[in-house]
C-alpha cells in the first residue's frame, strides 16, 4: 500500500474540529532552547530531579505503552514506556526494598531519530503540539525553504506508536533510527527493522521494535541502525512483555514478547492507510464525551501563559486546559489494562520516586476521582481489575500479619503489580477501594457490576472492620489508627471512623439494591450507628484524633486525610449537616497554603473540598495554588517531582465546582470559580444515571440541559437559587420548600431547562 497515502490521511482534518475550542499544548522552542544534540540533552535528563524530561517532553499512551516526545527537531529522542515492566514479585517478606522483592517501574527505553540536516541552513518557524481531543503530537519547523513535520500518537486499536516524518516539496529526507534498551540489552538491526529483547531479574521478558517504511527506497541496516531515505517516512514502534494481570496464571502470560511485538508491527504495516484514522475514531471519543469552554486561548506558548499566570495574571483558558489535560491523561494510561500508577504511565528512570508504585493511602484513589463525573467510567475498570487481582497475594500477606482468625483483607501503602504489598500497613484502604466500586456504580447503575463485583469487595471489607473494631464509651472505633501521614497512632482517628461510616454507608445502600436483608446487613446496620463520628474541637475544628493536637492540626501539613467525609466521602455537607462543614472549613483554612501544603496533589484535593464546602474563592486559590507552585511547563503535576495524581485530581475537583450529587440531588453550579465568568459545560456526569450541561453569563446561570440515561427522578438544586424553572420551554416547575425541583425524567430523554 502505498506511504503516500497514509501521510495524505494524516493530513486530513477531523471532523467537527471547527465546533471546538483548540485543546492544545503547544511549545515555541525546543526542550533544550536550542538544537544541541539529544546525547547531550538526555543526560542531563538522566541527572535532573526536575529533568526536560519530566517539565517539558510530552505524553502519549494508548493505556498500556506510552512515550515522552521531546520534539527536537534533527536529532529527535523518544522515551517510551509499557506499563507492566516492573521488577519485583510477591514480596512475601512485605520488605519495600525496590532493588528486592517490591521492585519498581521500569524505564524501557529510547527511539533516537536521526535527520540529515541540510549544511548552513537555520531553522526556524519551530513549533511542538500536543493536541488534546486527537491525541497526535505534532513537531514542525522550517529550513532552507522546507517545512518538515513529524507526527506522533499512540494506537489503542493497533497497539503501537506510529512516527511519521514528511516534508513540502520535493525534499528528501534521509536519516537513521535506533533505539535503546534501558537495561543495556544491545540492539540488532536487520532489513528495516531494529530490535532488543531481555529479561529482568524477576524472570520478566521484554521486547521493543522499530520498524521503518518509507515511499521510496526500502530502509536497509547498517550496524545497529536502519537507514531511510524518501519523502515521506514512517516508522512504526512496538514493546511488550509477558506480564498477565492474573495471579491464576503467576502473572505471566506465557506468550514470548518478541512474537507479540512481530505480530503488532506485521498487522499495522498492513493497514497504513488506516492507522491514524482508527486511532482518531477510537481516542476522540473520549474528549468528545464532555466539553468544557470558559473563553478563548490568547495566542501564546504554553510557556509563556504559564508565566503570565505565575506573575499573577488571569487565564481561566489555561485552566480549563488543565480540566482537558486531566482527561486526557486517564483516557491516554488507563484503559484495559494495568491501572495509572504514580506517573500514570510514563518513566524514565530505573529507579523512579516511590518506585511510581501504586500508593493507596490518597495517590492511587485520587487518580480515579475523575472517571464518574468526568464521564471516563469506562477507565476505570483497570482500577477494579487491579484491586481483584491483587487480592489474592495481599489477603496471604494480611492473613499473616493479622492471623487467620481475622477475616477479610487491606492492603499496605505500597503495592506493585504482582500482588506484592511493602511499606506500612494501610488498614482502611480497602475501603477507601471500595468507595470507587460504589461510585462506578452510583454514576452508572450497573446492578450486575454491583452484584458480581462490588457487593464482594463491601462484604469482605465490612466482615474485616465487625472484626476490627473496638467499644469505648459505648462507641465503636477504629484501634491504632493513622492519619497519614501526620502525627501518632491512637484509637479513632477521624480517617478512619470516615471511611469505615463510609464503608458502612456504601454496602447498606447495596444491599438494599440487592435485596439482601440478613443477619450480616443487620450487623452492618447497628455498627455504623455506633460508630465515634466527626467531633468539633475546642477552636471549633473538626478533629483529626480523639485528642487536640493543634500544633500538629495547624503545621501545614500537606494530607487533610480527617476531611475525608467531605470529599470524596459524603458524611459531611453543607446542605445536610452545616456545623460539621464549619467546622471542616476552619480546620482547612488552618491547615494553610504554604510549605508542605504545596504539592502536586494536595492543591486539587483542597479545591474539591472547598467547593462541596460551597466556598469557590477558595477553590479558586487552590487552583491558581497547583499552578503557581507545582505545575511545570509541559502542564504535568510536580510533588516535586513529578506525579500524575495532581493533573487527574485537578479534574475531579472542577469537576465538583459545576455538578455535585453526592448528597441526594444534584447541583448544578454548586461552586463557580469567580474568574470564569462567562461559559458552558456538557457531559459532565451526576450520580442516578445523568449527563449534565449548563450554560453561564457574568457568573449567573442562564440554562441546563439534563440528559436522563436510567429514567430515575432527579432532585435539582440550581445555583441563584430561582423560584421556577422551565422544562423545554413548555412545562413550569415550582421550586419545593427547601428550594429544590423533583423533575420527573424517562430513560434516554434530554430536559432543557431554564430560568
């Protein structure tokens, strides 16, 4: 099939684009600032804690490979990743010795991009693009008269990532590919295909290819590159392991990487004029699903709007950006396979920060927040598949801590993908787990997911806190307790009798749903009645422990973990139980804003709690908070360094700035940042089965739109609180007495509404 094609398919437009606002990030110059060579470049991303690598390279995945274009233009890196190369395994001994047996990510390797460049001749006109809604990258700059482009994305439907480089006119290109393993397994070369293979300590194999087409002259091998030379030219990469997200199978797939790369790189040559196609018609639906648009971008760098921002000046584009990017991101490494990890997807290191391992006590629940109301449901299920598949391994290694008398299972605050857990005992975060399963279900009202795969989780969850828990007082609480990853141990503390009424509150409202109604519900039943709940403190906080500790309390610290029955939790709200949301907001504004307080993702677990505490200045701190102090260039999230649950946890919290439903009814502007004056929103998703749109002038509501998916009632409550309101311009609805409107909806119908 001839390459042409396949470029001229690249070129085309997509349909409807015009409709949108531009969801780009795009950059005026090089990583470096300069063209010094990639060599030169990577080492010193190598050495950097805030490396070029991680503050301006940019990302693409399709959910389970992914890459780091950095976008030079002659000497081109880029880094790519699968996320299931991990070292480690069961860790029986629950040691978290990322050299040992809890291991760590992988970095797998580079693709370096060599380009002939024509002798004395400048470049210029240089720009690189990530486009959000199609998931391309796009490099383009100028020289001698020529525009050249290079195109990257990475191909859900066909499992690779495709390069394709071209150039106006007439010109030639000519260059050499190579790669390189991070494992320092030499690459071989052979026809127009580059290759490595190994296997890692753990007995995990590998294997990467890159194989080179052009329009014109067959690439060939010379030592351990393929040399090309042609108009247009395309290059398609592959990686794999053997790895299997089924501890039945001893997380191993048995299927050698090397044929599985082969089979990936033969299928996609055969379809080159289909590849970018059935990537945009499989990536774009994703952004599609909800739109977001609160004015236009000015025509700069996203440098140079970081910058401006930084110094104190208004973008609410660039903030809405990071809604999109968040979106992004989830729909770009979490798909149908391993679950986003600290770094989501990408890594270069071999031995990344925290092993970019999966953390439960806040990091890998906050990179799941947005799936519900951002309307990415669906990528949440590697978060669940995860869950069951580590259940086995972790409910060996608990039974052993704990003894087999206690039943149920948690998890520790480190766990890899092989079922091995290593530092620190996290005795709710299985709960914390099982609220994601209750709210897939909440947002969606899949019964059989309730029944099949949830209700198992809340049983054993719930038999292990009957169990666990102690009398005091009349009072049930949860025994040596922590508020991570603050102050001492003791019995109830706020954390956990959260997530435990939480817990509770969940698997009740299940088993209703289900129909169960035994011994064990009624057990269920009487423990979230006796349970320690929030208490208010002498200043009147809400408090952390049973006892005061206000030097601790007001130390800046950067978890808010006793805020938990604010959000995500339900316990706690403005509208059903005011003086513990007081008491919440004075002990968030005592918290601060400074020194620990800034990370990556404190600042939008911060946001969300402000905004269901109904305070949108204050969410709009917090926003300009992440921006100011932990975003970098390229938009990615710093801890320092870099951690993805700050880009994902920034969309949940927008998200709860325009739809809350959390406590019964769904509100519609509950919490609007008072910069975005003017805009609109659609497919934002609210529990009961309900896609959301709204529309804004001057910061007062002008219409929504209600798109019922179950045909339940929705109970509105709308922001100005109006008296009426309208449903598609005939039926009048009075406001009831506590200024809410029950509006009767049917299955598959749209209500506009307006006031």
């Amino acid at each position: 099939m001839p390459l042409r094609l396949f470029l001229t398919a690249l070129l085309l437009p997509v349909a409807c684009a015009q409709a949108r606002q531009p969801l780009e990030i795009r950059f005026d110059t090089p990583p470096t600032g300069d063209d010094s060579s990639v060599a030169d470049f990577f080492s010193d991303a190598e050495k950097s804690v805030s490396s070029k690598w991680e503050s301006q390279a940019q990302p693409v995945g399709n959910g389970r490979i992914g890459a780091m274009i950095f976008g030079l233009p002659w000497s081109e890196c880029i880094q790519f990743n699968d996320a299931s190369l991990w070292t480690g395994d069961k860790n029986p001994s629950g040691d978290n010795d990322r050299n040992g047996g809890f291991g760590a990510y992988q970095n797998f390797g580079e693709l370096f991009i060599r380009l002939d460049r024509p002798e004395k001749a400048e470049t210029t006109n240089y720009s690189r693009t990530l486009n959000l809604r199609t998931g391309i990258h796009t490099t383009s700059w100028t020289c001698d008269g020529i525009t050249y482009q290079r195109e990257v994305f990475a191909s859900h439907p066909d499992q690779i990532i495709a390069i394709k480089i071209s150039a106006t006119g007439d010109r030639e290109i000519s260059g050499a590919v190579s790669i390189k393993d991070a494992h320092d397994q030499l690459p071989t070369a052979t026809g127009n295909t580059v290759s490595f293979s190994g296997e890692l300590t753990n007995h995990l194999r590998y294997s990467a290819s890159a194989r080179v087409l052009s329009d014109t002259d067959k690439p060939s091998a010379e030592g351990n590159e393929v040399h090309f030379k042609g108009h247009e030219i395309l290059i398609l990469l592959g990686a794999a392991t053997d790895y299997a997200l089924d501890p039945a199978k001893e997380f191993r797939s048995g299927i050698d990487p090397t044929q599985t790369v082969e089979q990936q790189l033969t299928a996609a040559e055969g379809k080159q004029l289909e590849l970018r196609q059935r990537h945009l018609d499989d990536f774009t639906p994703y952004m599609d699903r909800t739109d977001l648009d609160v004015g236009p971008a000015p025509d700069k760098s996203i440098a140079e709007r970081l910058a401006d921002y930084q110094k104190g000046g208004d973008d609410p584009n660039l903030e809405a950006l990071m809604f999109h990017y968040g979106r992004y991101l989830l729909a770009s490494c979490s798909r149908d396979f391993l679950p986003a990890n600290l770094q989501g997807l990408w890594n270069n290191s071999n031995n990344p920060a925290w092993g970019s391992d999966y953390h439960t006590n806040i990091n890998i629940e906050m990179n799941y927040w947005l799936a519900e109301p951002a309307n990415l449901s669906d990528c949440a299920m590697p978060l669940f598949n995860w869950t069951e598949a580590m259940e086995p391994e972790t409910r060996a290694a608990f039974v052993k801590a704990f003894g087999e008398e206690t039943p149920g299972w948690t998890m520790r605050t480190s766990v890899n993908i092989f079922g091995g857990n290593g530092w620190e005992w996290n005795m709710p975060s299985s709960a914390w787990l099982a609220q994601a399963y209750w709210d897939h279900y909440a947002f969606t009202g899949d019964q059989e997911f309730l029944g099949k795969r949830a209700w198992p989780l809340f049983a054993d969850v719930s038999a292990l806190w009957l169990s666990h828990l102690i009398e005091k007082d009349g009072k049930l609480l949860a025994p040596n307790g922590w508020s991570p990853e603050h102050g001492p141990r003791e019995d109830g503390v706020a954390h956990d009798q959260q997530m435990i009424w939480d817990l509770f509150d969940n698997t009740l409202a299940a088993a209703k749903i289900l129909g169960k109604n035994d011994e064990f519900v009624a057990k269920i039943a009487s423990a979230k009645d006796k349970l320690l709940g929030p208490q208010i403190g002498s200043w009147g906080q809400l408090m952390e422990w049973t006892t005061e500790r206000p030097e601790l309390e007001k130390s800046g610290h950067r978890h808010t973990s006793h805020l938990f029955a604010v959000y995500p939790g339900h316990q706690i709200s403005q509208t059903m139980t005011p003086d513990f949301a007081k008491a919440a907001a004075i002990s968030l504004e005592a918290r601060g804003t400074s020194g620990d307080s800034r990370r990556s993702w404190t600042w939008p677990w911060r946001l969300a709690l402000w905004a269901r505490l109904h305070q949108p200045q204050k969410s709009a701190e917090m926003m300009r908070g992440l921006l100011t102090y932990n975003t970098m260039p390229n938009l990615f999230t710093t801890h320092p360094p870099f951690q993805i649950d700050g880009n994902l946890g920034i969309t949940a919290g927008i998200c709860e700035t325009l739809v809350q439903s959390q406590a019964g009814e769904i509100s519609i502007l509950p919490s609007l940042l008072p910069e975005w004056k003017t805009g609109s929103f659609k497919g934002l998703k609210a529990r009961g089965g309900f896609e959301v749109g709204a529309a804004w002038e001057n910061g007062i509501l002008t219409s929504a739109t209600m798109t019922s998916l179950l045909g339940k009632p929705a109970k509105l409550r709308i922001h100005g609180d109006p008296k009426s309101i309208t449903v598609n311009g005939e039926q009048t609805l009075p406001a009831d007495q506590d200024g809410t409107f029950l509006l009767p909806t049917e299955k598959g119908k749209s209500y506009h509404l307006t006031f």
